[in-house]
C-alpha cells in the first residue's frame, strides 16, 4: 500500500519543478547516453542485432534550436493541466496500426468484420507510439498495442459496449485471467482449461497478447503486469456491483475505484518496452508506488472527463466523475464537470511534485529513466483523448 506520510500539497501548484524537467530530459554525463529516448528504427524493420539486456541505442543529438510543436486535433479541455506533444512519427504509426490490425483480425480473431470501423476509430496505433516514443523497435511498441487492445475487448465484451453486463462478470473475469496467470492443474483437467482460451474474444486476445509479452519481458515485469491486472479486474467488479444495486458511490470512494479500475497496467510496463528493467525492489519502493498510482488516477480522469458526452449518450447511468460529484455534492452539471477538472489538475500536480522527490532521493539511472516513462506516457494518453475525435468530443460548458 502507498505510503501516506507526505503532507498534503494544494491544488494550485504551478508547472514542473526543475527536478521533474530534468527527469524530462534525462540523465547527463558520462556512460548515460542509453537512459535517452532510443533511436527508432527506419521501416522496414531490420532485424534486432543481439544486444546485452537493458542496452538500448544511443539518443539522437539534440537539435540547436527547438522545433514548433505542430498542432494537435481536437480541442484540449479548457483549464485541464497537460503538456502537449510532438505528433508521433507517422511511419512508425502506420506500421504499428497495419501490424495491430492483422494480429487483431486474423491471428488472434479478437473483432468480427463488423467491428472494423470502431477498431479503425481507435486509432490504437497512434496511441501506443505517442506513449512510448522511446521503445527501440516497432516489435516493441506492438508488445503494448496488443496488451491495449485485449484490454479494451475484456472491457467491452465482458463490461460495456459489446455485450457486457455485470451479471457474472467476476467469473468471466477470473476465467480470463489464466491466460494471464496460468492454471496450474492435473493432466486430467489441463485440457479442458486450454480449450478454453480459445472459448472467446477476450481470452483469445489475453492468451496472445501474454505470449508476446513474455518473449521480451523478464519474470518480475511478467508478475508486475498479472498484479496491476487483478488490480483492474477488481475495479471491473466494484464497478459492476454498484451498477447491480443502482448505488451511486460517495466521490472518494468513486476515486477509490478508479485506482483500481484504471490504466495502471499501461505505463508500468514502460521499461519493458523501452527494452530495459527497474528492478522489483526499486518498483516495489513505497514512494515509487505513489507515484505510479498518481499517474494511473491522473490518467483515469482524463478518460472521465474526454469520454463524458459519449457516455452520457449510452443506455442507463454511466458512473463516471463528474456524473458522481454532480449526484454526491448537489452541483449542476457544468460545475460538477468543472470541478472534475479540478481533481485532474491536483492529481498531476501531486504526481510530478512526487516523482521529482522520488528523483532527487534515489537518483538511481534505472529510476529516473522509469519516472521519465510514466511521465511521457501520461502526456501521451492526454494526446490521445484530445486528438481522437471519432469517439470523443467536449461538452457546450465553455
């Protein structure tokens, strides 16, 4: 569990400090050169030469003068705090999208031919290479985009938009999750459990997705992802059962689910696909934990707030934050949304005044390149939700 000895820290704090900024940078001086961002690949990939673990290429150097940002689709919410990004290499966007797709259509049959144009629409492809501009290959991205993507069919298929209910959801759940974390059984009974991996969309994709995963991660990464997704399947099934008794949660603990039922598992598997590790005992630090469940809520409510008119458009009452503060606290709509922005903005003010203590206090490479990851995909998931105008638009409260 977090440590929660650190004072309070308000709301009102301004940008990143000077330590966080140089987390952004990353590290300088001698034998630090392969903690930077690595070098891409050109297209077509070539193979991976044998490099000793953690060993990724050296950094680009920086230019003389920076870049313009160019312009982002979509409108950034008014007053949410975030900072913007370059757009992602299109090259490598459209190979990881080509890629994604026939995994999803064909190797792992995860989406029927209907489906075709909500999984375009998802522009997963995008996703993944904004958040993780420093994994050194295109096979590294795509370890995370099929992590994404399975996700995203258990939470349709299993919770929401394609059949889901929460009726049962626990047992579909704990049934998915050996293909994340393997039944260890008699040879009676094996069997019939790997038959059922292929019983369905979601278990298809976990099954495959894991495969993948396991080829390039190390053991602690490997249990690392299965804790931070019981971590999700247990949100599922909070959420699920106050949708079964109609209950609308006080805000704390709504905030409380979503530690749980959130992005966790996407930016803790950064090193992984940055093709390093940070070793358990340094993940498992109290401090470091804060940290990593900051930028999983922080990321959460960008999700509540980008989402909020698509899901106030579906069928019954879809809990998110600003439908919990408008119900819990007697606010208008307006406001309770407004004041949602307000619990995002606090949360990543609280995230990067964390993560810069946790920086200067274990200055460890390993560390600090990890820190770096979390924060770029935190800005990554942002460009995501504002860019995708397919499936999101803002509410008329401006």
């Amino acid at each position: 569990m977090p440590d929660s000895g650190s004072p309070p820290l308000p709301s009102s704090l301004p940008g990143p400090n000077p330590a966080l900024e140089r987390i952004l940078r990353g590290p300088s001086g001698l034998g630090t050169a392969s903690l930077h961002l690595a070098r891409r690949e050109e297209l077509p990939e070539p193979p991976a030469p044998e490099t000793p673990e953690f060993e990724t290429p050296p950094a680009p150097p920086e230019p003389d003068t920076p870049e313009p940002e160019p312009a982002a689709e979509g409108n950034p919410i008014p007053g949410l705090y975030y900072h913007p990004i370059p757009e992602p290499d299109p090259a490598r966007v459209e190979e990881v999208s080509r890629r994604i797709k026939a995994w999803a259509v064909d190797e792992a049959q995860v989406y029927p031919p209907e489906w075709e144009d909500q999984f375009d629409g998802f522009s997963v492809g995008r996703y993944m290479v904004a958040c993780h501009p420093d994994a050194p290959t295109v096979e590294h991205v795509m370890i995370a985009t099929r992590l994404m993507v399975a996700e995203n069919a258990v939470d349709d298929c299993y919770c929401e938009d394609h059949g889901g209910s929460p009726i049962g959801l626990g047992s579909r759940l704990l049934l998915a999750h050996t293909a994340l974390d393997p039944l260890h059984t008699t040879e009676e009974y094996e069997p019939a459990w790997l038959e059922s991996l292929q019983s369905d969309a979601p278990r298809r994709a976990y099954r495959s997705a894991m495969a993948y995963f396991l080829e390039t991660a190390t053991p602690s990464q490997a249990d690392r992802y299965r804790h931070d997704m019981g971590r999700l399947h247990l949100g599922y099934l909070a959420e699920a059962a106050w949708a079964q008794t109609d209950h609308v949660p006080e805000v704390w603990e709504y905030l409380a689910m979503r530690q749980f039922n959130n992005f966790r598992p996407c930016p803790t598997i950064t090193d992984t696909i940055g093709g390093y590790e940070l070793p358990a005992d340094l993940h498992a630090q109290p401090a470091m934990q804060r940290v990593i469940a900051l930028a999983g809520n922080a990321t959460t409510i960008v999700n509540d707030l980008y989402s909020y008119t698509k899901e106030l458009k579906s069928p019954g009452t879809h809990l998110n934050l600003p439908v919990v503060i408008a119900e819990r606290e007697g606010l208008s709509e307006k406001d309770a949304y407004l004041k949602a922005v307000e619990v995002h903005n606090d949360l990543m003010h609280r995230f990067e005044a964390e993560a810069a203590a946790l920086a200067s206090d274990c200055p460890v490479p390993t560390v600090l390149r990890f820190l770096r990851g979390v924060a770029v995909w935190v800005d990554g998931n942002h460009y995501w939700h504002q860019t995708n105008t397919y499936r999101y638009s803002l509410p008329d409260f401006w």
